[in-house]
C-alpha cells in the first residue's frame, strides 16, 4: 500500500546501484541522501536502499536507490532486484584495475535482467585517491563511449560529482519516461511503470523532449 510520501510525488523511481565490492557504492548513496560519508563503512549485506525527493521541471520525484552487494556469495538474491529498475549507476573504483576490469561483468548482469530501456552512468570513483590511480579518466570515458553509456568521475570522500551524477541519471529517466507518457496520451492509453505506478501527465506538458548530453566531468 502506497504511503503518503508515495503520494505526493508525481513519479517514483527505482535505481540501483551496482558494481564490486569496496568502490565506494554505500558512501555515494550515503552522500547522496544524507549528505554523510562514513569511513568504517561496512560491506552491504544483500540489498538496501535510501530515498529522497527531487524536483525536475516543476514535477516532484520519489527516486528510491537500491545499493546492492558486490561480493559474489550475494549475486543470486541481488540479480531480482534490477526487476523494476529504470537505472543504474555502474561504479568502479580509479584506484583498483580489476573493479574496473569487471565491469563487463556488470554490464552483461544489468544487460539481462534489467529494462531495456535502462538509463545507465558509468561512475568512476574516488577520484580524490590521484595519486594511487589505477584507471585513466580517458579509460573510462572511452568504455562508457563504446558501451553507449554516460560517464563521470566522483569523490563521496570530497563530495565531487555525486549530485551531479544521480541528478544526471534521474533527469534522463524523467525525459525517457515522460517522453513515453507524452506518446501514450497521444495514442490514447495510459503508461504504467514496472513498479506499478500510474503516470498522468497534464495536456500542458504536450511538447517534444529532447535528451539530456551525457556528462564527462
């Protein structure tokens, strides 16, 4: 039963956050919802998940991020939970080669159980650790290239990019999802999203909508 936070919002989105144990995943949904970084941050343990509100063009979104387990022993309870999801942040920490190695892995994960039409950024973590750096930015700008994903550099240590990554993610499922609402109307039938959530849209909002470019910060 939708509670009244449910209520309030115009849309509710489902993310998740994914990749290899240790990137940094906890802290950036941390930093992200409660402004928080924790230095004895513990390995998440199956799945768990924050919310917060964001406004995007007067509309108000509920977006409910899902951290997942990177650790291989919880892969067979975490996999469901891309059900829904209409995004994904796939990170991997600069510092560590074969987080970034993996993400082929990830991205063949989130490639068969997740929407197809799932917006996903690359993050590239930890960003403040230069100095230990193990991955170029240009690395990862050309995977994200080559995979058709969007990309950037974050610190949840220092706060760097953290908003704008989730924000960027979040915006690009409002215009996607709109721009299906919009079509729908037109088609005269109603959109609903997988998490069971009726979209209505007023006849005010009937304008093309164009996609947001990818950030390379």
């Amino acid at each position: 039963m939708a509670d009244a936070f449910d209520e309030e919002c115009d849309y509710l989105f489902k993310c998740v956050l994914i990749g290899d144990s240790g990137v940094g995943k906890s802290n950036l949904l941390s930093r992200f919802s409660k402004d928080e970084f924790r230095l004895d941050s513990k390995p998440t343990i199956g799945v768990e998940f924050a919310c917060r509100k964001i406004k995007i063009k007067h509309k108000l979104i509920k977006a409910q991020i899902w951290d997942t387990a990177g650790q291989e022993r919880f892969r067979a309870i975490t996999s469901s939970y891309y059900r829904g999801a209409l995004g994904a942040m796939l990170v991997y920490d600069i510092t560590r080669r074969a987080t970034f190695v993996n993400l082929r892995k990830w991205l063949h994960e989130l490639r068969e159980f997740g929407n197809e039409d799932l917006v996903v950024i690359l993050v590239g973590n930890k960003s403040d650790l230069g100095q230990s750096r193990e991955v170029e930015k240009e690395e990862g700008k050309l995977f994200a290239e080559t995979q058709g994903l969007c990309f950037m550099e974050t610190s949840a240590f220092k706060n760097l990019n953290v908003e704008e990554a989730f924000l960027q993610m979040i915006t690009k499922i409002y215009e996607i999802t709109r721009q299906k609402t919009l079509e729908a109307k037109m088609n005269g039938t109603k959109l609903s999203l997988a998490n069971g959530k009726e979209i209505h849209i007023c006849d005010d909002e009937v304008t093309a909508t164009k996609h947001a470019n990818c950030c390379t910060n």
